[in-house]
C-alpha cells in the first residue's frame, strides 16, 4: 500500500483503530479479510452520518477485501425495554424486512455490492438455548458493562437499568463470534460493543478482531451527531435539490469536517479551503456550494448536482446578501476613534414581509409563533426567533424554514 493510498484508508476520517499495528500486519498478509458492519433495522433510511464508515468499507473493498452485512432483525424484535430510547422501538417481521430492504437499496450506493454478504442476526440466535445465554452471559461481570458511558452514567444518576439492555453489547457482540469477524466498522460511540466482541472471540478461541472507528458526523444543527430522530440528518436518498439545500444550511465551522469525511476532495485542496477560512479570504458560501455540489453528485449524478446547484442560485442566491444600510458609529476609546459593532434592532414580522419571506405580517408573525425563523450566528450558533423585536448584526444568517436564507452584511464593507 503506498503511503497516500495509507493516508486515506488509515487516517483520514478515522477516530481510533484498535489495534493499527495489528491491523497493518492483516492488510500486509494478502488473505482477504471479513469486514463486519451491523445495523439497526428501527428506520429505513441512510443519512449522511452513515455514509462516513460506509465510505471507509469501500475503500477496504478496493483493496479486495469482503463485506458482511449483518441485519439486527433479533434485537430489533426485543426493542428498547427500558423506554429510554426513542430511536429503538419495538418493531414487528414485517418493518424489520421492509426497513431492511430500503436500507439496502441505499448501503449499495455506497458499497460495492458484489464483495458484500448479507446475514440475519436470527441465523443463530434463534436457535440460541437457555444455555447457550447463561454460557454467553458468564463472560462478562456487571462492573466490565457498567463501564460502558451511558450505563455508568444512568447507574450514577440512580436510573434503571434492565439486564436485557446489558444484553445488547453481548449480543453484538457475538456476532463478531458467528461470522469470524477480522475487523468490525462503527461510530466512535461504538467503541464498548466493539470490544465485547473482539473479548468474545477470545473467549472463543478465535483471534480477535480488529475495531475501525470513525468520528461521528455533527448534524446540520451544528451540535449533535447526524441523527433522523433528531431532524438534523441530510437523507441521501432524499432528492437532491433538499440534499443540496441541507448542506447549504451547515454551519461555517463544519464545512472543513464534511469535506473531510464524506467527499473525496483531495487533502491539499482541504487543506487550502482551512487556511482561507481561517484567514477570511473566501466566502464561506462559495465553499459549500463546492460541498454540496459534491454530496449530492456522489448519490444522484452530475446532471442532478448541476440542476440542485442552479435551481438553488434561482430560488435563494438573490436573498442571500440583504444589506444593513448603516454606518459604524465611532466612540472614542484611550484617545483614538474606533468604529462599534454595529448592532440593529428590528421589527422581525416587517423585515420578513420587506424581504419577500412573508406574503403579510399575519403570515410572518405565525412563521416567528412555529419557531420557523432562526439567527445562526457567525460562529455557529443559533437562536430560535419568536419575538417580533431582535438584534441582528452583521455576519449575522437568517434562516426561515429548511431552505431560505438570507446573510446580514455590514454595508460600508459591501460598498468598500
């Protein structure tokens, strides 16, 4: 393997491999190795979020290697018993196969689907006896999956626990056990289940397999991971022009990550797109148009990339600069002039009727009551708007529902 060829498989978008030494000798041995990656059939759809160990999965595929695709359908059956999470319900045969079929359809734009396998969990574990779970429950003790974060945190906090959710890293974890596993792929929040399994295989007698984790990709809200449950994903089967939009929405500081982790920019480009935001010699916007157009090529084509991208200059890029026309005011500070921030305050409901995102102030008043109209802030954050008076600042992007935006700017620069 060449060292770019190394760079990109083994570090770039990568969070943590256990073991890279071991796993170096593996890609060095030339035997093909048995990729694991799970999922959790309780939605049908791939978001962007997914796409970054999927991606990693292709590459090991190019190096000639085999993907197994193991579908949670057992687990899924069991459901989340503790009612804690809203994301792992209860789900019949029938939305499981479903899910799992959508989820296919979608995992196959991404991974080569002729070196990929596909298993059911319930292969082996309807077969699984009473002492076949007694004999898997033995290998761990209750202290080693306490330490597993949210566990220890909710046995902190004095919140229940049931024995079957301490069931589910042992379940996955066996898994690794059924198919002989080389090296299983996960989200950095799947580190514990990991392990249980690379222990697993020990206890076993197999060698244990190698954990490829990958950084986990913060949604379009700017703050939590890529989540359906959470409204912050970007579907890649969504169409493309919402695709477009919604990367559109990102905020500044994650345009780096997503190049980073789910484009194939090259390095060096990446690297000149850091130093010109850093430095402000380029309009962040340019750059995400540039990342847009690349996500949604990766899933639709060029053709439909280049009509998103039009169709998004249509509709939204001449309300993209709305100018503040006011001057700095100049306070006087340890005897010399300094311009202030400037600062305005404004009738919300009339700003969005005057910049044509309310047909009449009714309609823009309900639109501040839905909490449809946000101010993300220059560096990142975001304020949800339902009072008719605000501040608004230069650098300042006004957001009104999913697609329409528009970006306050200082006037005397625009006229610079």
């Amino acid at each position: 393997m060449t060292d770019t060829r190394f760079a990109t498989i083994l570090k770039r978008g990568v969070a943590e491999i256990i073991t890279e030494a071991a796993l170096l000798r593996l890609l060095n041995s030339g035997r093909i190795l048995t990729l694991k990656q799970g999922f959790d059939p309780s939605a049908p759809d791939i978001h962007l979020g997914h796409v970054v160990g999927l991606r990693k999965l292709r590459q090991f595929q190019e190096l000639g290697h085999k993907v197994i695709l193991i579908v949670g359908d057992w687990t899924a059956r069991i459901g989340d018993p503790s009612g804690q999470s809203a994301t792992r319900p209860m789900l019949s045969p029938n939305e499981i196969e479903s899910n799992a079929q959508t989820y296919m359809e979608q995992f196959f734009k991404v991974v080569d689907k002729d070196k990929t396998e596909l298993r059911w969990q319930s292969e082996w574990f309807s077969q699984f006896t009473l002492d076949e779970v007694i004999k898997l429950t033995s290998k761990f003790t209750i202290a080693q999956l306490l330490a597993r974060e949210d566990f220890n945190k909710r046995y902190g906090s004095g919140n229940p626990i049931s024995l079957t959710e301490m069931l589910y890293p042992l379940l996955q974890g066996y898994d690794s056990v059924a198919i002989k596993a080389d090296v299983e792929f996960g989200g950095s929040d799947q580190k514990f289940n990991c392990l249980v399994g690379r222990e697993l295989q020990q206890n076993t007698g197999q060698s244990p397999q190698q954990v490829f984790l990958v950084p986990l990709l913060v949604g379009t809200d700017g703050h939590q991971k890529m989540s359906k449950s959470l409204n912050n994903h970007i579907g890649i089967a969504e169409p493309p022009q919402e695709v477009y939009g919604k990367v559109m929405s990102i905020p500044d500081f994650l345009i780096v990550d997503y190049f980073e982790l789910v484009t194939d920019v090259p390095e060096q480009e990446i690297a000149e797109f850091k130093k010109q935001l850093k430095s402000h010699s380029v309009n962040p916007m340019n750059l995400k148009k540039r990342l847009a157009h690349e996500v949604v090529r990766q899933f639709h084509g060029k053709q439909a990339a280049d009509e998103a991208e039009e169709r998004f200059q249509e509709q939204f890029q001449t309300r993209e600069l709305h100018k503040i026309e006011a001057r700095a005011s100049i306070v006087i500070k340890g005897g010399m002039k300094v311009s202030a921030e400037v600062i305005h305050r404004r009738n919300m409901p009339r700003w969005l009727v005057d910049n044509k995102f309310g047909n009449s102030m009714s309609e823009a008043k309900r639109l501040l009551a839905q909490g449809a109209v946000q101010i993300i802030r220059p560096d990142g954050t975001r304020q949800v708007v339902r009072d008719e008076d605000v501040e608004i600042r230069p650098g300042d992007t006004i957001k009104v529902g999913k697609l329409r935006f528009a970006k306050i700017v200082h006037a005397d620069k625009e006229k610079a």
